[in-house]
C-alpha cells in the first residue's frame, strides 16, 4: 500500500488513505500511533501477502 494522505483524530487514531498498488484502489484505513493498521473499511478487496 502506498499512503498518500492522513487525518489525525482527537481519539489519538488516525486514518490513511493508501492506493493498492496491484488494484489501483484507494481506500481508508485505520491506524494506530504506533502505525499498525487497525481494519480497512473496503475488506471486499483480497490480498496476497
């Protein structure tokens, strides 16, 4: 995922928006501060790690 875009949250969480390098397919996604990825709103999209 490549992030081209943040948004800080009063909560202390922030959202990302990244782009699937393999779909092209933006979406949200929630993060930590430590920078781990809580969930991804579009789960419909599958990847292989």
């Amino acid at each position: 995922y490549f992030e081209i875009g943040e948004q800080t949250f009063p909560e202390g969480l922030y959202w990302i928006i990244s782009r699937n390098w393999e779909t092209g397919v933006m979406e949200w996604q929630e993060k930590a501060k430590e920078g781990e990825i809580l969930e991804g709103p579009t789960v419909g999209v599958s990847s292989d790690k």
